[in-house]
C-alpha cells in the first residue's frame, strides 16, 4: 500500500478532500480522523457553480466485498450534485457476476471453491468478471443528469494515449478495444432516480489462465438470466511490458482530475469500514450472504441423464431417463422427466414428481442430482432388493432458513 500514499503524496498538493467534503458527505456525525489525515492542508478554491468538482477516491482494502459495499453506500448516501468522483480500487482474486446473473452459468464454482476464490454478486447489471491485483477497477459516481459512459471511458482512453502510447476506444458494448479488436474493459452501471454510477475494470497484468478457468461456468443450464459475451481480451501489460497496475492508476486519475485545479480535489485513500462509513458493514453483510449471492438467481432449467435402477423398469430398452431440475433464486421448484412418457415409464414419472415435491424449496446445488439418483435406486418397487447400509439414500434438504 506504500505505493499508494505515494501516489496519493504526490497529487495531493492540488487540494484536499477529507475534511469539508467528507463532513457534507456524511452529514452526520464526526469527521474521521483517518480521513483528515491525507488531506492537503490547502482548501480549495470555491468551483464555479456550473461545473462540479473532482474527486479521486483510492481504496485500501483489496476485499471484494468491502470494495462492493463502499460502492453502495457511495451510491446511497452521498450526494453528488457538486462533485463527480472516481473510485479506484482493486481486489484480491474473486469472480463477480451481474445482478441478474447465474452464478452456476458464469463461474466455475467447484473450481473457485478448492482454491478458495470468493464469488460476489454486484449491485449492476452486466456480465461476469475475473478480478485479481493485475486488474483496476473504476466507478464514476454522478448524479444521474449527467451520467455519460462514453465521456468516463474516454477519460481512460484519453490516459492510455497520452501517458502509454496506448491506442485504447470505447465500442458501441462500451468496451474499451486496444489492437484492432481485443478488450481491455468493460462496463456497466447502476442508476437511480437522483444519482448513478458506472464501473468498469481495466485488465494491466492480469493473470489470463485464471481468468479462463474461472469463468468457465456450466453454459449447459437454460435461463433467461443475463449472459456474459465471450470476447478476445488483452492485458495492456501485452502492448506495453513494464506498465503496471499504479502507474494506470495514476494517470486515470490524473486524466479524471483535468487540469482545472480550482475544479480538483485531488487523491484520497479512504478505507471501507463502519468506521470510516457508518453502516457499511451491514452492506458487507448482505453481500457476503448466499441469500443475496443464490438467492437472486433468475429461474433456471437443468437437465441431466440418469441411469435407471436395474428392476426399476426392467423391460425398457433405454439404460437412463432425462430428468430436468427447474430452479428459482436458488431454491428447487420441480423435477420432472424431461422426454415424452411411454406406458411403461409412467411410475417413473409419477416416482419423479414424488422426488420433486421432497426437495421442493430445498438448495439447488450441483449435487442435487446425485440426490434425485439415490432416491430412485430406493424406490418402493425395489424394497424387496438388498442393499448395504452404507447405501440409503440421503435426507431430504430442507429449505434454506437465511
């Protein structure tokens, strides 16, 4: 973090923004201490009452979540009706899926899960993520009269050029493209009725291999939740080997700021807490939850074969049955099988909707399936066969309590 405060040293000099504009932005109790202590001890010069004021927020948590949560309650409490601010900040390795996104669809989650990779849900829409150090993440906070994509991912590409060399633009998705075709970023944003945010990453030497893995989710699962668009991306660490990730922090921040200093408040490391920001923990808390995470999951469909219980159907000619799994918020709606019923097959459908109605409300999971599996093998039609202890089927889950 020492290289940050030395960022944040070297751009203070333009003016500070801790003290005054932290008291207005909280609007409530004492000023925090850590904020006054990276403040410049100028003031700034009173902006003109046309245009608004600059302000360049540095994280200093790398916590998905914490960051997550200083974007919502930024949204939520602050206004912006007298300044534009940019929030700077990276995470640790984490997925982050769109609001109206299917976790099981954008991440590998057994993959994640072993090596202990968090997978976070944001608050806007868009597509899947991969974030690591490599990665910088911008969100530009207005009030929703003057929100404007293009003009934020211009100021990116206005520094890529002039301090890199980088020939960097938005498309019409609002990603930024360098080298003909390849996606250094993209976007989304939240809006509301007085004030709106737009974020987007900015991949500098991100680690590709793990970006792929990660977001290699099971593509086989039928939703109409929002999907992430495959696109050839690119580190900017690719055209320009020795860029890192504070060198890009610099001088977006630099480029956001202008050269207006009446108009700049310049660098502060802020750091998301309750202290610094009462009531965020509460935001963290949600964020963290599997209620928030799988629990907003749109309704979804999964389909996979079985195979059938030798005595179950012993005439039939097939050795497994589609079974479908309809899903909503995470939690089993139905199963049913998935083809057309025939005479013999009737039972088994009858079997199925049985099953279904155990596990209804109960935690979709990848291992549902094996559950449904087990449940046919010890179906009444075969309680006269012998079977280990070891191999009754499992307890019905009961439905999620959180």
């Amino acid at each position: 973090m020492m290289s940050l405060r030395k960022v944040t040293s070297e751009v203070l000099a333009r003016g500070g923004v801790a003290g005054a504009v932290a008291k207005e932005a909280l609007g409530r109790g004492a000023i925090p201490q850590a904020w006054a202590s990276t403040s410049a001890s100028s003031k700034p010069k009173k902006a003109s009452s046309k245009a608004p004021q600059r302000t360049v927020f540095i994280s200093q948590s790398s916590d998905v979540f914490a960051n997550l949560a200083l974007e919502d309650w930024l949204y939520k409490n602050w206004s912006f009706e007298r300044r534009n601010v940019l929030l700077l900040w990276r995470n640790s390795p984490c997925v982050v899926i769109g609001r109206h996104q299917n976790p099981q669809v954008e991440a590998n989650l057994p993959y994640l899960e072993s090596a202990g990779v968090p997978v976070a849900r944001r608050g806007s829409g868009g597509g899947a993520v991969y974030h690591d150090h490599g990665n910088l993440n911008c969100t530009f906070f207005t009030t929703r009269e003057r929100y404007n994509r293009h003009s934020n991912l211009e100021v990116i590409c206005r520094a890529l050029n002039h301090d890199f060399g980088i020939q960097a633009h938005p498309n019409p998705r609002d990603d930024i493209i360098v080298d003909h075709d390849h996606k250094v970023s993209g976007s989304a944003a939240k809006l509301g009725r007085t004030t709106a945010y737009h974020h987007c990453t900015l991949l500098v030497n991100t680690d590709r291999q793990q970006l792929r893995l990660s977001l290699n989710g099971d593509k086989s699962i039928k939703s109409k939740a929002t999907a992430s668009v495959p696109a050839h991306v690119m580190n900017l660490s690719e055209l320009q080997p020795n860029i890192n990730v504070e060198q890009v922090l610099t001088s977006v921040g630099k480029a956001f700021l202008g050269q207006d200093h009446h108009l700049a408040n310049g660098f502060t490391l802020v750091n998301p807490s309750d202290e610094w920001f009462p009531g965020l923990a509460e935001l963290e808390a949600v964020l963290r939850s599997s209620r928030w995470l799988e629990g907003q999951t749109p309704r979804c469909t999964i389909t996979r074969r079985l195979p059938i219980p030798q005595g179950l159907l012993p005439h039939a000619s097939n050795t497994s049955l589609a079974v479908t799994v309809q899903a909503y918020h995470g939690l089993v709606e139905e199963v049913r099988m998935e083809e057309d019923v025939v005479k013999e097959e009737e039972g088994v459908a009858e079997l199925l909707q049985d099953i279904g109605a155990g596990l209804k409300g109960a935690p979709y999971t990848p291992d549902t399936f094996n559950i449904i599996a087990g449940r046919l093998r010890f179906t009444p039609a075969l309680a006269d066969m012998h079977f280990p202890a070891s191999a009754r089927p499992p307890p019905t889950p009961t439905r999620s309590v959180i």
